[in-house]
C-alpha cells in the first residue's frame, strides 16, 4: 500500500469540505446580490424615467407638439428611451434606439432584460400622465405619455463581479488561513508522536530499555501505543536478558569443559611419564571430552526445544506405560549398581501427545536424577497414572530431597542444587531444564515437590487422551535387592 | 610456597594442583566453592590464591572483595570466562592482581602464578641472588658460589622461601604453613632435619654459616647479611 500521510489527509479533508461550504456560501450570497443589485438598478431606472417624465411635462410647449431635445435631459451614456404620447406619436427618443427595443421591454411595468449591439440592457414601460397647461385654479389637461426606458446592465455586472471577487478572495483568504492554523496545530499535536517515535528509534540490541517520554501519555490516542510499546519492551527486554545469561553461563560451562581438556593434555606432556600415568591421563581426557559432550548434547536440545514448533505436524501419541518401561528397564542397571530398588507402577492405555523419543529423554533424566540422590537402600518408583483427570507419570523417590530454597529453582538452566554433589554427578543443570522444555514444548507441565530427607516426587502432565478406565495399577518389580 | 585453588569444577582444581606441585613444587589446597574458600584463604597462610569467578555459595567477586575487606594480603589469580575489558576492570578494581581467561595455557598460568608470587614478595627476577648463593625458581636449582648444589625437593623449597624473604626471620611455624598443605603431617622437627641436611650441603665443610638459626624465633638467611659486614 503506498504510504500516505496523516497530516496531509487531514489537511486536505478539511480543507476540502471548507472549500464546498464556501463554494455554497458564496452562491447563496451571490444570489441575494444579484437580486439587491437588480433591485437597486430598477429604482434607478425608474428614477430615470421619472425624471425623464419630469422633462416632458416641463417642455415649454403648451401644445401637442412637445419635442424633448435629448442633448438637454442630462442622462448618463448608455441609456436608451423613447417618450410616446397617447396617439402614438413619439415626443422624444434617444439616438440609439429601434423597435426591437420596444417589442423587448412590452407594455408592463415590470423591468426585463434584452440584448442589444451584443450588450445586455434592462428596460421597462412607464406609463405617465402629462399634464397641459396647468394652473393654480384648473388641472389642466391630461395627456397620457408612455415611456420606455432602458439602461446597460454593464454597472449591474461590474458590482456582481465586485462582490464575487471580494467573495472569492475573502474566501481563499481564509482557506489560506484554516489550512496554516492546522498544519501549525497538527504538528503541534504530532510532536509527541515524533517523540515517541524518536524514543523507540534509540532501540537497539545493545540497550533494550525503552521509556516513552512523558508527553506521550499526556495525549490519550498515544498513551495507548506508549504503554503498548513500554509492555511490549520489557517483556522483550527480560527474554533478552534470560538469553543472555544462559548464553553467557553456556559460554562458561563450555570454556571451563575446554579447560578440562586442555590443562589435562598439557598436564600430560609438561614432563616425561610412565605408559601407566599416559593411559590413566588419556581416560580422563576421554571422560572429560564425553561430558563436553553431554553438554552440548543438552544445549542443543535446548536450543530445538526453544525453536516455535509448526502447527503442520500434530505431535505423535505415545503410550506412557510402554515408554517408562523402557526407561526402567534401561535405568535397571545404574539402579543395581547404587543399590536403590527400582519400582515400576504402569496403568494401561494412557496415551500422551508427545513424541516418543521427548517421552524417553524426559522419564530418563528424571529417573536418573532420582536415583542419583537417593542413597543405597532407597527407592525410586515410576509411576502412569490420571491425577484429577490429568494424564501424567510420577517419579518418585525416598533420596535427600531438595532444600526449600533450591526447589524454586530447579528447573533453571545451569541451576545446581547442591553444588559439590551435581558436580560429583557430573551434571550441567541442564537436565531439569530440558525435563520442563519438553513438558511445556508438548503443552503439559512438571512439577517438583520435596520433603528434605524423606522424598522427592516428580509429576509430569501431558496433554493426552484415555483408552481405557478402570485399569488396577500392579507394581513390577524390577529390582529388588533388599 | 603454598597456593589456594577455589575453583568448583574438580577436574580443573585437581589439574591445576597437580601442575604447581609438579612444577613449582609450591604446596595447594583446594575449596570447591566460595564459602570454604574464603574462609581458607583467611585460616591459612597462603603465598598466592587462584580463584575462579563462577562459584556455588558465594561468587568469586564477592569472596575477592571479602578478603580485600578483612586485609588479606595474598595476590589473587582469577579465573574468568568473560574476558571483556568492563568485567576486567572490574576484576582489578576489586583487587584481583591478574586474570586468565579460559580456556587458559596451563603452562601461562604457571608463569602468571610464580610472576605474582614473586612480586608478591618483592622480587622482580625468576633467578633470585642472595650474596653469592643463586636460586634459580625455573630450573629450580640452587648455586652455591657458582656450583651447583644437589637439593632435595624439600630442601629446595626451604632456600627458595627463605631467599624470597632474604634477613628476615621466618619462623618455624610460618616455613610450615608455606611448605605443606593441610593433606600433610606437619611436625616441627621435620623443619629442622631438612634445615640441618640443608645446611650441610651448603656449606660443603665449609665455615660459612648460611643459614642461622635464631633460637624460639626461627630461620634466617644471612647471606645477605655478610655481604653488608665485609
């Protein structure tokens, strides 16, 4: 769409409809001048004849035979008459006149309009009386007159074109006028949306910080999108920091693994060894180098996990029963080798929307962190079920469990319970992290919950559907030691 | 010599401890995270303490500015990650004395750790000369009046602490806290069997009494001494 300014838009509205309402405005007045003008200009005519009338009646003549000597009437140029008597006789006319005058004005009393020589005149009738020898003591006689009389219309132009200039000036003036007051008032107005627009041009990566200057709330239209903005900032701001910090604490873990190495293999080489100290160095290296590898094995899970999934593939349904029996059967041995006895509770038919291997990945490192804190003797159980008609599993185990202070934090990335145990378990603290993206990726939930010293008891809910009710759940014992 | 490694990453603590005791020969102690460390590094008297910055219970920042705070004099090596200069700056601001990033050299970091505990004690030079007694803390070998001097690692490490220190008196005590870790046994008369050994193979039948013992005060090293008394 080609970009349009509001400014100008508004402008030119305005200035539009102020256009049409002067345009009717000036008609309308245009039109009661004419009529004021025609008005005037009868009188005038009529004023004319009757002084022309006047003429007559004070010819010196007492006779029939008045003659008006038109060089006498002092009429102004232009004017057209004719003086007639009653019998048809003409008592005086102008120089320039003719019968198609006559037959234009007609008999009546009212004025018309004619064209004469290409010019227009207006013109009517009066029907005067001249009196004859008139005395102090008779009336004298009576003798009808008509005259015609007709004047240019060329003063009656020149005032309406008068009128319709001073009209249309007057009415540009103050087109002219509106139209400077409103670009004056919109940029006035517009001001604190260049600020605003200002402010949130000094966005950049380095500094995410936005505050809308002052004056954008102080304007109600703006308030809104200043507001809308500021939300929309901080919430930008605060993903951008937690990305940062994980960055930055991945860039920390993946140095201090390189460290590892390195220092290792420089150990190595600082002096001559036995073939005995190569060998014990070179496994450490190759332990060192497999937990590198874990770690950026769980950042790049991470980082898919983090990736907006396409609504195109719906995700497959995994049987949870199928798949933490796996999961136990694979843990059996970490379990045997810890001494913890491992328990699995299934219950049939509970499908999940997860894809299988996310199941996998999720049941696992949840198992393993449970076995990992709890203490020979102990007991780690994985458990499907529906709780409160949610589908989930539960891991749950009778280990340390974790301080209150620590829970709240559990599911952060590169969070470590207690720092000298996760580091003797080789873990990153990723692991719980990647248990929630997974959780949350498939549109469930985890949860943690921990008595210190007693147990820890892990639930995961997945969206999902139930086959079947009413399964009795039995418990398999995969190990079972003590 | 003895240095304290804070550092929670165990396998990095252990390499780097492994390095200075087979290198310098220096004795280490290591706290896997802040708390220990701090409180180690005000127990123990430590000649240098490398410390890295992301530590469980208390940040490396905060156990560096603790020990500022509560005077403790022992230059301190950071280990750090982000090696911006702002996060430097402030390092140093906050009275680190040196930082390698990482992934450091380890061989730099031994250079950096002898560098700072030399110049901890005043000397600018890894070749150390008292008098006509030469030690020299790369090779780590001692030359008495140009001829070498067959030393045990002990015995080295006594001159070198001593010449570090050259008249003044060191006390028996202090010789063990720079000389042992907390994994040794630490008994006095063993200071004074390795002086009395040292002592011999100095002196090579000799009159010069190289080092003197000051009786209920300690040891000191008088080369310096009979320099100024000609």
């Amino acid at each position: 769409m080609k970009p349009y300014s509001l400014t100008r838009r508004l402008v030119v509205t305005v200035l539009l409809v102020e256009l049409l309402l002067a345009t009717a405005a000036t008609g309308l007045a245009l039109l009661y001048e004419r009529q004021q003008n025609l008005h005037s200009f009868d009188l005038m005519l009529r004023g004319r004849a009757d002084s022309l009338l006047g003429a007559v009646q004070d010819a010196e003549d007492a006779g029939d035979n008045v003659m008006l000597d038109p060089k006498a009437l002092d009429l102004p140029r232009g004017n057209v008459y004719e003086v007639r008597d009653v019998s048809g006789r003409v008592v005086g006319r102008s120089a320039k006149w003719n019968r198609d005058i006559e037959q234009a004005i007609g008999q009546q009393g009212s004025a018309r309009n004619f064209r004469l020589d290409k010019k227009w005149y207006r013109g009517f009738a009066l029907h005067g009386v001249r009196q004859i020898d008139r005395t102090d003591s008779s009336p004298g006689i009576a003798r009808p007159v008509v005259i015609f009389y007709a004047a240019s219309l060329k003063p009656f132009w020149a005032a309406m074109s008068h009128a319709a200039k001073f009209l249309l000036i007057s009415n540009f003036l103050i087109l002219l006028f509106t139209a400077g007051t409103l670009l004056v008032l919109l940029r006035r107005g517009m001001a604190p949306l260049k600020e605003l627009a200002g402010a949130a041009s000094a966005i950049s990566s380095n500094s995410l910080r936005f505050r809308a200057p002052p004056d954008a709330f102080a304007v109600e239209e703006l308030a809104v999108l200043a507001h809308a903005l500021e939300s929309a900032m901080n919430r930008l701001e605060k993903a951008f920091l937690q990305q940062q910090v994980f960055v930055h604490d991945a860039a920390h873990e993946l140095k201090t693994a390189v460290t590892i190495i390195k220092s290792s293999l420089q150990l190595l080489t600082s002096r001559k060894r036995t073939a005995t100290e190569y060998e014990r160095g070179l496994e450490m290296c190759l332990s060192d180098c497999a937990r590198l590898e874990d770690l950026v094995q769980k950042l790049l899970i991470l980082a898919r996990l983090e990736q907006p999934r396409g609504e195109a593939a719906a995700p497959a349904k995994t049987d949870l029963s199928e798949c933490l029996r796996d999961v136990a059967n694979q843990m059996e041995p970490l379990a045997s080798v810890r001494g913890v006895t491992l328990i699995f509770e299934p219950a049939g038919g509970r499908l999940a929307r997860i894809a299988g291997d996310e199941c996998t990945t999720l049941a696992t490192n949840l198992a393993v962190n449970a076995l990992q804190h709890t203490p020979a003797g102990g007991r780690v159980t994985l458990r499907v079920g529906t709780w409160e008609g949610r589908t989930g599993f539960e891991v749950e185990d009778n280990g340390e469990g974790i301080r209150a202070e620590d829970l709240s934090h559990v599911f952060d990335r590169f969070y470590r319970g207690d720092p000298s145990r996760s580091r003797h378990t080789g873990g990153a603290g990723l692991g719980l992290a990647i248990c929630k993206a997974i959780a949350e990726a498939a549109g469930g939930s985890i949860e943690i919950v921990s008595e210190p010293g007693r147990m820890t008891l892990a639930t995961v809910v997945l969206p999902g559907e139930q086959a079947e009710l009413g399964v009795h759940p039995r418990q398999e014992l995969l190990s079972d030691r003590r | 010599m003895r240095v304290l490694i804070v550092e929670d990453e165990e396998r990095l603590a252990e390499n780097i401890a492994v390095a200075l005791r087979e290198g310098p020969g220096y004795a280490v102690d290591i706290a896997g995270d802040g708390e220990t460390g701090a409180y180690l590094a005000e127990m123990g008297e430590y000649d240098l303490i490398v410390l890295d910055l992301m530590l469980p219970k208390i940040s490396g920042t905060d156990v560096l500015q603790r020990l500022r705070k509560r005077g403790q004099k022992a230059p301190v090596l950071v280990l750090t990650a982000i090696t911006s200069k702002s996060s430097i700056v402030e390092l140093l601001n906050s009275g680190a004395d040196d930082y390698v990033g990482k992934p450091f050299d380890l061989g730099e970091l031994m250079a950096r750790v002898k560098a700072l505990i030399r110049r901890g004690k005043g000397v600018r030079h890894p070749l150390i000369r008292v008098g006509d007694l030469e030690v020299d803390t790369l090779e780590r070998s001692v030359r008495c009046g140009g001829v070498e001097v067959e030393l045990s690692p002990t015995e080295y490490r006594i001159v070198e602490y001593l010449s570090h220190r050259p008249s003044s008196i060191v006390s028996k005590e202090s010789l063990l806290e720079h000389l042992y870790d907390f994994n040794w046994e630490r008994h006095s008369n063993v200071i004074e069997a390795h002086v009395s050994n040292l002592r011999r193979k100095l002196n090579r039948g000799g009159e010069e009494k190289w080092i003197e013992t000051l009786r209920g005060r300690g040891y000191r090293l008088t080369a310096a001494l009979r320099e100024a008394q000609p």
